[in-house]
C-alpha cells in the first residue's frame, strides 16, 4: 500500500520517500538529505532502491543479490553516503529490518558490511522505534567461510 | 565525470536530455559499453546508464543521474517533483518496461503492448488536465518532466501507441520534444530507428513480470482541492440565493417517451443479457446498472430519455437449454426472461422498456434489414465447412466447441474467440476440437451459409467512425479495438445457422436456417422499442435528432461499433447509429473469475437472499465499477466500504444534518446568515457539483460517484470545526452561528440526496422524504448548488440511513459464494446464514465438489441421450433418467440453489 499524507495547504502528497522527504524539510532536519549535490544524489538514488527493489515481494534470490550487493558497497562506508547519517539510511533500517531478522548466524557473517552497518543504524538514538532488536554476534563462528 | 551508455539503453535518453538541459555535457565523458558489461564494481546485475563521478563514487539509477545533473545547475527539487520522479520509479517503469520488452523483443502489437501502460498514461493526462498546468510540477518545466519524457518517448513517439484521447498527455509531449535538448537525445540514442533502436539492449534483458496485482485496487484516487477565486465565490453565493427559484419548470412526462426536436433526446440501451444464464455481479455493472445510473442522470438533467434493454433469446445455447429441462425453447425463454426481469427489478433498474428478441417484431425488422442488404448486394452465399457432432446429431454452435488456439496455442479456446489472445477463431481452424456437451470429437461436414460482406462496408464504417469518434464519449477500450480490428481488416461473417430457434431466413433455399445472433442481436434493441411503440423509428431512424448511448463489457464491442453499423449503413435506411459507445472492462470476484459451474461467485438472484439492501449493492459495484481497468469484487472490502463511506461518512453526515435541526430547531431550517467561511464552503461544494457533471457527461460513472463522497467529507469537517451542538448553548450571537452551520448542512444534505439518486435511488427517496424536500428539487439537478430548504421550511422525521455490516456476517457470506478458501469447504459445511427463511436449502459446497458433480450430471445425460437416441427400453430409460434428476438435485444442493420442484411436465 502506498502512504498518501494529507497535509494543512496544499494538496496531498503521496508515495513512502516524497512524505519522508517531505517531512525531514519540515522538521529543518534537511542534513538528513545530504548536503552537497553528490550526497544528494545518493540519498534519492538509495531511497529509490528502497522503494523499488527493497519493497513489494522480492524472490529469495533478489534478496541475496541484493544483501550481496549492499554487502559489497559498504564495504568502505559507515554509511550509505560515507560519512554522514541520511534519511537513506532510516529507510533502508526499516526496509531490510523484514529480512534481517529472518538471517542466520552463518549468512549474517557472510554479510558482514551489512550487519555492521545495520547494527549501528538500530542502536542510533529514536530509531528503532517498535522494530525488534536484531541480535549480531560480535565474535565470528565460521571464519573460513569469508 | 564519467558516464556509461550502452547501445540502445532507454535509461540514456532521459540522461543525455538531462546533461543538454542543464548544460552539464561540456564536463561529461561517455564511454560504451556492451549490454552485459558490469560496470559498477559492487553490483551483481549490469545496469546502464551509470555516472561515475570524479570522487570515484557510482550513480547507477537513470532518475538519480538526471538529477545530479540538474543539482548541478543549482535547481532543487520540491515536494511534486520528487513525488513524479518516485511514481515513476515504482508504477511507471515497471508498466513501462513490460510494454517496451512486449513491443520491441516479442513484437507484439495493440493492446498487448499498450495494456499495461495505460493505467499510468491515464493518470498522468489527468493530473495535467486537473491541474490546468503545462508541466507536471507547476508552470515550469522541472526534472520531472525531462525524467517522464524520457521514460515515455520510445513508446510515445509512435502514434499508434499514443491513446488520441489523452490531449492534456499529448501537448504536454509535443512541448517537451520539440526542445533541442530531446531532439538532440532522441537524435542519439534513437538514430531515427524508433523503438526498434532499443533491440540491442532490451534482448538482453531478462523478460520483465507484467505489472499485475495493482489493477485491482479500489482505492479512490487522490482528491485535490484546487484554488477559488473570489468570483466563483461569490457566483456560487448568488446562485445559492436564488433557492427553488434557480431550478426549471419540469418536463411533462410523456407516455410513450419520443424523440422531441429541439430538445437533447437520449437513447440508452444496455448489452441484451442472454435468456439462459442468470447474470452474476459483473454482467449487472457491466451494463444494465452502469446505464441505469445513466438514464437516471440524463432524466435528472431533464434529457428526454429511453432506457431500453431486454432478453437475447435466440440460439443454440436455449435450445440445448430446452433440451436438458424437459421443455420448448419458447417455454425456456418464458421461464427465465421473468427470472431476469426479477432481478433487474430487485437491483432497481429504471427500464423504460425490458422486452425479449422473440417476437414478431424482430422477424419484421430483421428480415427487413437483410432484405435490404441483400438488394444492395452486400449478402453473398457460400459453402461452409462446420464442425458437426455426430453423437449429439447436430451442427455445433462456435460456443460448444473447444480446442487448442491456432494462434497462441491457449488449450481452451472457444470456437469463436480465444479468452487468451482475444483473436477471432473460426471453429473449424481450432485444433483438437471437442464437442463441449459430450467431448467427442466433432467432424467437418458442408452446408450453404449467407455471408455479410463487410470488406464491401468497410469504407462507409470508417468514414462514419470518423465522423463520430472525435470529441465522442466512446471509451478507450472500446477505440482500441474497433481500431484494431479496422487494421487488420474486414472479413466477410457467416450470419445464418443450422438451427431452428431463431428469426428465420427469407430466401429460398435457406427454409432450414435461421439468423447468427451476430446479425440479429443487435437488432433486438430495435424490435424491442417496435414492441413499446409503433413510432420506433422516430427513435431509430433519427440519427440527427438521437443521441444513442450504448452500455456494454469489453467483449460486446465488435458488434455494436462494427457489425451492427456495418449492416445499418449497408441497409441505407437512415439508421441512428451509436455515439457513445461505453464499454466497461471485466469484474473478478475475489482473486478469480465468476464462475456459475463452480458456484463462485455472487449471481443476480443470490445478492437478495444475503439480507443485503439493493442499494448498498448497487453502491459497492458502482464504487468498484470496472471502468478504465479490471477490478475485483471483495467481500471485505464491500464491508469496509460500507461501514467507512456510507455508514460513517455519508449516513453521518446527513442523518446528524438532520438530528439538528430536529433536535435544536424544534425541526424548522434556521435563518442562514453567511460568513466568508460559509461562502467559501458553498463555492467548494459547487465546485465538485461541477465535477460530478463532468464527469457524468462523459459517463465516468465511478469517478463521479467519489465527487458525492468528497462533498459529505467536507460537510462532515464543516460540523466538525463548527461544533453547532456547543454552540447551541452558548450567547444569541452562538446561537446564531449553530443555526447557520446547520442550515447549509442540511442544505448540502438535500443535494446530496439529488446527486445520490442515480446510484442509490431508495436511499435518495427516503432523505428527501426525512427532509421532506420539496417535489420540483427532487428530481432536477442544476451545476449550481441552490438553497432548496430555505428558513422555516419544516422537515420529517430523521431516522438513520444505513446499517453497519457485521464481520461474521460477511464472513458466513464468503463461505457460502465461495472464492477465498476453497479447499476447507468440501465437507458440506452448513452455515447459518442471516435470513432464516433460506437455511433449509443453503449448504455451501467447495468448487470441486461442483466441478465432480458437474462432470457426472454431464455424463449421466449423455447416456440418457444415447439410450433414447437408439431407442431404448422406455425403462431402461427412465431409471437412468431417474439417476440424472438425482445428480442434479445433488449439484443444486451444492451450488446453494433453493431446490425447484420436480417438472410435472414431461416431454412426450
């Protein structure tokens, strides 16, 4: 279901990223955005992956792909966009949160970009809101496997 | 910065106008690379276009490259923009690419190609013409018009891919690919090979998934409420000034109603339901309900108008009907034409005329057009090889054939249409065909056949549709397909039969055969209104003075926008053709099909057992009405719209318009004294009163109905912030307000109850009854909104509307139509259901149990045919009579048919 906000002017505004997006300039939180045009960029090129690729009924194996992916991207980053917090990150917090909490210990390994950035982004502070804690071992089990 | 093209990637057409637009070219590098080259270091999948900026990071999304480049330029992005740039990312691709992969890697053609797009063309031409703006996001031209255009161009540059009714879509194209920037990207990318440039790059996609799933959404579109101007404020105060005196004398009534010069005459006629089957949910909103709310307008709009609709009884469909019951074709078509007529008089239908083909009328007008045609040599005579059943001994209908599709290889294709492909079959090119009442295998045998020749018609049909189709009503669909089928030519049509129940063929040789319905159907309207009156032609042959609007599913089409004109213009007698043709797509009920051999699924007679009113019914279907796209009848969501929209919105709204001033007025409209507010409120609801208009002038029967919604939400805010029971209590200047906001709600209230009538015309009667409104405001509806209960006019008594629907009510309602969980009702579960004069013969049974008995009724009557074919032992025969009567009582039982009593006729 797509969210339609009804706002007080002007008509409403619908789809997931433009409310949040919307809603992020309202709070005078528009660092969540990114600040320069590059970061920009990225932060509406990863909101869209939310929406298109992240959501709906992706198959077990647009999920690996997709796991493998990110996996593989973040590898040098702290966050999505390097080294500042976006509003890219939240989404993809909540978007991923359904098949995060479905991982094994071993595939929780494997995607350990991943779960390093996931984790950090649960911990940070009003984030998580009702979400369920997801639990990474600090210590690794199957070191060959990497 | 670097960026990557691939040959033929639609991606780099909505870039490369990006880069011109915002001069950002200079500074672009671009490399190509091969459709499967993984350019992106850390994705799996290759994906072109891509911009490598200069920090070495990767932009791989089309929208987001587009949009640094603009970022570049300075230009920021608001609210609307991002909202395009995310519905084109999520609706618009996703339809977008499987119309490109159809068109361009598997060549399909038409509707194949232009169905899953144009849902979103739709949505995009009419959020431009809503808002009145030649760009998307305002009166600028902004990143999402560069992103859209992109998107759309392959597609669109093709006239034949571009719907000629999207002219708010259409101009906003035009601008756009007339700038140099897109003249210079399509110049590139396309090298003025159309979408065929595309090849290199869409084979060697993986096929994308057909968009589904969302089609079936009920969800209203958003409403916006755009600006007023002081002048439509202050005209929607004078004309509410004026009060009753703003409405026209009404029309004498006439009987029988004819065609008036000078005066708008409205024909409608809805699809002839066929006599033997009841119609279920779908067949009702597809026509009869669709083009009563219609007649009901145009009779509200003071449009001299005819409604007329009747029962399709020719065929060999109610001969084998005949055949199974024990009785004559004309005591078949008895029987059920009541039956039908029942139901049409239970859902409310407001029929001038509901006549039935068989009568001598039709053999009079039938046998006339013919003659006529044949005079003017457009009959021509032939040998035809039919398909012939010798163990049911007889010629087989198109219908009671099935086979392999010729065309697309579909295993249960009719003998006339494929469901799959939609192509034309004739029977005897099908493979493997069987005889659909006993599955043998038919066998081809000759017999002479005359044949209307509309290849010779051909001309004088297009140059009517040309003449009628611009600036007509005719829906989209409908368009497509006369269109389609005028490309691919006409062929002549076989139009008589082997049959005896039918209107007969006057010419020697033919004594035997009777018409094809394809030819005299559609004559049936006109025989039917020969029945009503003998001045029929005023009406029928008038095509100056009528306006013809005819309602119709999808599948009708062909023979009211082709055949039927074809053998009119070839009569060349003046007859009055179809101006609007409107034509609904198909209801699914739940996640399938209605189905009566698997009793799923809600059917005419049924919906008035389930203690539901007619008018919620007719509400429901008309909220969910198939227009413009398929969509599905749900249970849940009947009760959700029920309890949401006419319990808590509407039936609110109005009943406590109502309670107050019963209750605080001592049931006497108060003095009204306007506040700017107040004013604004009566120019909003003029407004959508305008809409509503539109809409219904164009027969956008759902989208209408969605106007009376919005106008009791606003009137539920207005009593909402205004709070008239404190105010009540408070200071005289209070008291003053409270009867103010009371008087314009119940004001708005007796509107509302105008506008309601063609949807839900009880419910209409019984407020303006509680509101006791005054008779000459009944039944007009103006575009203004008047005061028509002015201070001191006294209202009745005000009672509640409507009833909330129960979960468990609905839910023992789904089991018993099935659909849903199928499997777990196979045990024959009994379910109480809420009117207790129909537990006794109500069991709900699963769809395989049905299909199991529906098998062995089928077989058990074959070996009754076989033994009296050979003329068996009387007996030998009635005991295995005896065991068919007994399987179809047991399929009655499981389909939760009330048991009829036994024939005491028996066929001699």
């Amino acid at each position: 279901q797509t969210p339609v906000l009804q706002t007080n002017n002007g008509p409403s505004l619908t789809g997931l990223t433009t409310i949040a997006a919307h809603l992020v300039k309202q709070a005078n939180k528009e660092y969540l955005l990114g600040s320069t045009a590059e970061e920009k960029a990225i932060v509406q090129q990863w909101l869209e992956y939310r929406v298109t690729r992240v959501d709906g009924h992706p198959s077990k194996e647009d999920i690996r792909t997709l796991l493998k992916d990110l996996n593989s991207y973040l590898e040098d980053k702290v966050y999505l966009t390097g080294y500042n917090f976006t509003l890219a990150d939240i989404l993809l917090y909540y978007g991923l949160h359904r098949f995060i909490v479905d991982l094994t210990v071993q595939e929780k390994e494997k995607y350990l970009n991943v779960s390093r950035w996931f984790c950090h982004i649960q911990h940070y502070p009003g984030i998580r809101q009702h979400l369920s804690s997801v639990v990474f071992i600090k210590n690794r089990l199957y070191t060959n496997s990497h | 910065m670097r960026l990557f093209v691939s040959e033929g990637a639609p991606g780099s057409l909505p870039v490369l106008a990006a880069a011109g637009r915002a001069r950002g070219r200079a500074e672009l590098l671009i490399s190509t690379v091969g459709p499967e080259e993984c350019v992106v270091p850390f994705l799996t999948r290759p994906k072109v276009p891509v911009l490598q900026l200069d920090s070495g990071n990767y932009l791989f999304s089309t929208s987001a490259i587009c949009r640094y480049l603009f970022l570049l330029s300075g230009w920021e992005q608001d609210d609307l923009t991002n909202q395009w740039l995310e519905w084109e990312a999520t609706e618009l691709q996703p339809a977008l690419s499987a119309a490109l992969y159809y068109l361009v890697v598997q060549g399909k053609k038409g509707d194949d190609v232009l169905g899953p797009v144009r849902r979103a063309l739709t949505h995009i031409d009419h959020s431009l013409s809503r808002q009145n703006c030649p760009f998307l996001a305002g009166e600028t031209e902004s990143l999402a018009d560069i992103v859209l255009w992109g998107a759309l161009y392959p597609l669109l540059q093709d006239p034949a891919y571009f719907p000629e009714e999207l002219s708010a879509l259409h101009s906003w194209f035009q601008t756009l690919s007339t700038q140099e920037p897109c003249q210079q990207a399509v110049e590139t990318v396309l090298k003025q090979q159309g979408v065929l440039a595309l090849r290199p790059y869409l084979q060697k996609q993986p096929q994308p998934s057909a968009p589904e799933g969302k089609t079936v959404s009920n969800e209203p579109e958003e409403e916006e409420l755009s600006t007023l101007s002081e002048e439509d404020i202050a005209m929607a105060v004078t004309a509410w000034e004026k009060g009753l005196r703003g409405l026209p004398p009404p029309r004498p009534q006439q009987n029988p109603v004819l065609p008036v010069a000078g005066e708008r005459n409205v024909l409608i006629t809805s699809a002839l339901p066929y006599v033997n089957n009841v119609p279920h949910l779908g067949n009702i909103i597809g026509c009869v309900l669709s083009a009563d709310v219609f007649a009901r307008y145009s009779r509200l709009r003071q449009w001299n108008t005819l409604y007329l609709c009747g029962t399709d009884e020719y065929g060999t469909a109610t001969e084998t009907k005949a055949m199974d019951e024990g009785l004559t074709p004309q005591e078949i078509c008895d029987k059920y034409h009541v039956i039908h007529a029942d139901i049409y008089r239970w859902f409310n239908i407001s029929f001038d005329i509901f006549g039935r083909t068989t009568t001598p009328q039709q053999t009079k007008i039938t046998q006339d057009i013919f003659q006529r045609l044949l005079a003017r040599g457009f009959v021509l005579q032939d040998s035809v090889e039919q398909l012939r059943c010798e163990r049911c001994a007889r010629f087989l209908a198109d219908r009671f054939v099935e086979g392999v599709c010729p065309f697309c290889g579909y295993e249960e294709a009719r003998g006339d249409q494929c469901d799959k492909c939609g192509k034309l079959i004739n029977a005897i090119e099908l493979k493997k065909p069987l005889c659909k009442v006993c599955r043998s295998s038919p066998v081809v045998k000759s017999s002479q056949h005359l044949f209307l020749d509309l290849p010779k018609l051909e001309k004088r049909v297009e140059e009517w549709l040309e003449r009628t189709l611009p600036g007509s009503d005719w829906t989209p669909n409908a368009r497509f397909i006369i269109r389609s089928w005028l490309r691919d030519g006409l062929k002549p049509r076989c139009i008589t039969r082997d049959l005896k129940w039918g209107t007969p063929v006057p010419l020697e040789g033919f004594e035997s055969k009777v018409f094809y319905v394809w030819f005299d159907a559609t004559i049936g309207y006109l025989s039917i209104t020969a029945n009503y009156t003998d001045q029929w032609e005023k009406w029928w042959k008038n095509p100056e003075q009528v306006e013809l609007y005819q309602f119709m599913a999808k599948d009708n089409v062909p023979f009211h926008g082709i055949v039927f004109p074809c053998s009119a213009l070839g009569a060349e007698d003046n007859y009055t053709l179809v101006s609007h043709l409107i034509a609904t797509e198909y209801l699914n009920y739940e996640d399938g099909k209605f189905s009566k051999s698997r009793g799923v699924g809600v059917f005419g007679d049924m919906a008035q057992d389930t203690g539901i009113p007619a008018d919620i019914w007719r509400f429901y279907l008309l909220y969910i009405r198939p227009e413009g796209q398929d969509s599905a009848f749900s249970w849940t969501d009947m009760l959700l719209k029920n309890n949401s929209e006419l319990l808590n919105n509407l039936g609110n709204f109005i009943n406590r318009a109502g309670m107050f001033v019963s209750k605080f007025f001592g049931g006497y409209v108060p003095e009204m004294v306007l506040t700017p507010d107040d004013q604004r409120l009566l120019a909003h609801v003029t407004q959508e009163l305008r809409h509503y208009h539109q809409l219904l002038e164009k027969v956008r029967i759902r989208d209408a109905l969605r106007s009376i919604l919005t106008i009791s939400r606003h009137g539920n805010q207005y009593i909402q912030v205004n709070e008239p029971w404190k105010q009540i209590k408070g200071s005289e200047a209070d008291r003053q307000r409270a009867g103010t906001v009371t008087g314009v709600a119940v004001n708005i209230a007796a509107l509302l109850s105008v506008m309601l009538q063609p949807y839900m015309p009880t419910v209409s009667a019984t407020i303006q009854t509680q509101l006791q409104l005054p008779p000459p405001a009944c039944n007009i509806l103006v575009t203004d909104f008047l005061c028509t209960l002015p201070a001191g006019h006294q209202i009745g008594t005000v009672s509640p509307l409507f009833q909330k629907l129960e979960n468990d009510q609905i839910e023992s309602l789904r089991q018993r139509f099935g659909g849903g969980q199928l499997e777990e009702s196979l045990e024959l579960k009994v379910k109480p259901s809420p009117k207790p004069a129909v537990v006794e013969t109500v069991t709900a049974a699963g769809p395989q149990q049905i299909q199991v008995l529906m098998e062995e009724v089928t077989k058990q009557g074959n070996i009754v045919r076989e033994l009296k074919a050979q003329k068996a032992d009387k007996n030998l025969v009635a005991a295995e009579v005896a065991k068919l009567l007994d399987l179809k009582k047991q399929l009655a039982l499981a389909e939760g048919k009330p048991l009829e009593a036994p024939k005491g006729k028996k066929k001699k």
